[in-house]
C-alpha cells in the first residue's frame, strides 16, 4: 500500500520548510532509520529519517523548492512490485510523524546536522562505490571552495567529516598562483548565494522590528575599574575550580538585577494589554555561522556569577556546534548585545520581539574623567539601551540606566 511520505514539523512554530535535498532517489530502497533528506527551516537544516519501509516510489517535491507546508507530501513510499501511484495516495493518511521524524527533535540553529553513532549518517558517493560521511554543512563548504571531499579525514564520531576539517583543508590548500598563472575574473561577475532559511528569518524579523517597532535610545557611560578590580579577585579564588568569570557573565547578572529593581522593563507590548514577568530570563547575543542566535540565561537574578559563567559558556558552545533545543533559546524577557570584545566604541541594537529592550554593550577604553574636580583616568564603557516606546517611556528608561551604572560601579551587589 502506498504511504505518503509528509513534510514534518520539526519544531513546535514550524509551518514550512524547504526541500534542501534528497540523500534517496526514486527506485532506491528504503529502511526504517534511514536518512532520506534534508528540511531547512527557519532556524536549521535537519536530517529526516523514514519510519517505515518500502521503495521511492515518486519524488512529489523537487530539491530546493522553498515554503512547502507542513504535512504537505513530499515523496511516495510503496511496497516491491506495486505501481507507483501519479499523485499522493488520498487513501492514506497517516499522521506526519509517523510517517518521517527528525533525527534530532531539538532543530539547531544554524546549518549543521545532529549525529548519533548507533544511527546512519548521511553519506555522499565519493565516485569510487565509497560512501563518505559528512554532514551537510561540510558538504556545502566544501563544494563552494572547491576541496575534494574523498581527500579527508574526519575528526567527527565514527569518522564524520566536519567543518572543522573541510575549513583546515581550505586554509591548507595551495593558492592557484603557486602552480598556474592567476585566472583574472570576469568583469562584473556575481556570485549569487541562496538565502539560508536562518539569514531569510533574522532579515524578516529585524525589518518587522524595526519598522513596527518604535525604537528610542538611551545612552550612558559606565566605569568599569571597580567591576574589573573584582572580577581579578573573583577569577583569583575560582582558579583551582577551573572556573573564569567573564566581564559578559557581570553584565548578565547586573542587567538582571537592575530588572529586578526597575521591572518596568522586564515587560512585553500586545495590542490589548502589557505582559510584566516575574523571572528575569535573559536572551545574549551569540554569533554563529550566517546568522545570530540568542540563548536564554533563565532567572539571571537568582543565579551566582559562577552559575552564571558556566551556563552562558555552554549555552554559546552549543549554540555554536548547532546543538541547542527550542527551551534553550525561546521566551527571554530581555536581551544582551556584547561587542566590546571586537573594540567597538557604541552601538545601538535592533528590539528582539516581542521583547520591549535590549542593551548594546560596547568596549571598556581608558577615558578622561572628572572626579572631585580633578582630571583622573578610568575605564570607560558606553552602554545603550534600545527600548519600545510603546511599552516604556524614555524617562523609565533613563532611570534604569542610571540603575544598572550604580550596580557596575558598585559591583559589590554582584556577589551579595
């Protein structure tokens, strides 16, 4: 009997996806466990496996074709020696996920596919009857800088070629000047590169925020020498623990504790009424390969710095090898940019709706600064805070900057 095989949700705010391509082909056998394609998403492309058995009977869905909805059927599984129905068996309705499921529940997200060693992986023909397990990301940048993918190694589970081993390949690789005279491009040439459906989502989301959003900014200049001073202290008595606190992991905890004391800011905007939270959860700013995420520190407030510090590195290392779930980075109440440590000056940061804020934190620098009347030097951070205008006032907002530069310059609170 003919099974439809559906476009599955991935995650729970999925309603489409993208065919990004087809690891089986119409005719090839199919196993429960396999890897049949790959789904991008809003926030990540996904390995899809098949819960049953059969043959590819028809490919409905061609790779590449974006905005196919969910349930949608995509490719027609049929039993050995049956004919292949023309159109979607309409006798067969199964439930999506029983049907397809992902191999990974939690959708990353950036472009990178979760492994576990007891399943297959994906594999691509190396031309050679050899099958090479990379994941789809490798893949990609490795056809883009022209490196041999039967030439490596990988350093994955099982012997998995990531990224990590196709950028090393591409740094190695001899410049074509070395062995031929440089090829001289054509006049005028683009190189065209398809929108990931991350970079398609970050471009829609910041364009509503921006436009729908009415954003004021405020401003301010904080010492950093006293909050310095005791993270040295801090750092000093946790280096036995292995554990370091970073400038970033104060920031978190201040900007918490401000909210804890000024909460009018700790709110969100609806059409009919404003939403005030009780925890304090705080969104950072991680960047990841094509886009940014933004992982939530939950109740900020009530954790130490050294809670602090261990989760916001384990959050930003998984965010970076694409392995947080939808929990790990849905439902802020308010969010963190830190550039400091690329030596920016300020900056002001576009909303993260539906939040009402978000604070740019931009490099310490030693600065000129009056003190009594004298002429001193300090470290000096700007801080901007961008806020809808819907849901606070700039006077409230003035206020809560002046909050959070006490907490920084008495830092003591911090730890208390």
């Amino acid at each position: 009997m003919a099974i439809n095989i559906l476009m599955p949700a991935l995650s729970p705010t999925m309603t489409e996806g993208t065919v990004a391509r087809w690891l089986k082909k119409e005719g090839d056998m199919v196993q429960s466990g396999d890897v049949i394609a790959e789904i991008e998403t809003d926030k990540a492309t996904m390995e899809v496996e098949a819960a049953d058995e059969g043959i590819l009977g028809k490919i409905l869905i061609p790779e590449g074709t974006d905005h196919v909805a969910v349930k949608t059927p995509i490719a027609i599984l049929v039993e050995e020696g049956e004919d292949v129905p023309s159109a979607p068996a309409a006798e067969a309705k199964p439930e999506p996920e029983k049907k397809v499921e992902a191999k990974d529940e939690k959708p990353a997200p950036i472009e990178i596919s979760s492994f576990d060693p007891d399943k297959k992986s994906v594999a691509a023909d190396a031309g050679k009857g050899e099958r090479i397990f990379i994941s789809p990301l490798a893949r990609r940048i490795a056809k883009e800088h022209g490196v041999d993918i039967a030439s490596l190694t990988g350093t994955g589970p099982n012997g998995r070629i990531l990224r990590r081993d196709v950028d090393k390949a591409k740094d190695q690789k001899p410049a074509a000047a070395s062995t031929a005279p440089a090829a001289v491009p054509a006049a005028g040439h683009v190189e065209h590169v398809k929108h990931s459906g991350m970079r398609k989502v970050i471009a829609r989301r910041l364009t509503e925020s921006k436009t729908q959003v009415p954003h004021f900014y405020v401003s301010v200049d904080i010492e950093l020498d006293a909050l310095l001073a005791l993270r040295s202290k801090l750092n000093k008595a946790l280096e036995a623990e292995g554990c370091k606190i970073s400038v970033n992991d104060m920031m978190i905890k201040a900007v918490a504790l401000a909210l804890k004391k000024l909460p009018g800011l700790n709110v969100q905007f609806t059409e009919s009424e404003m939403l005030h939270f009780e925890d304090v959860d705080i969104s950072m700013a991680v960047s990841v390969p094509d886009g940014l995420v933004t992982p939530v520190i939950r109740q900020a407030d009530r954790k130490s710095l050294k809670e602090i510090s261990q989760e916001a590195r384990s959050l930003a290392t998984r965010a970076r090898d694409g392995k947080l779930s939808p929990e790990d980075y849905q439902g802020g109440t308010f969010s963190i940019s830190n550039m400091g440590m690329f030596g920016v000056k300020d900056f002001a940061a576009i909303i993260n709706p539906p939040q009402a804020a978000i604070l740019a934190v931009a490099s310490g620098e030693k600065r000129p600064v009056v003190r009594d009347g004298e002429l001193a030097v300090a470290t000096v951070m700007t801080a901007t805070l961008s806020v809808d205008h819907r849901a606070v006032d700039g006077a409230l907002g003035a206020q809560w900057l002046n909050v959070l530069r006490d907490l920084i310059q008495n830092p003591y609170s911090l730890v208390l």
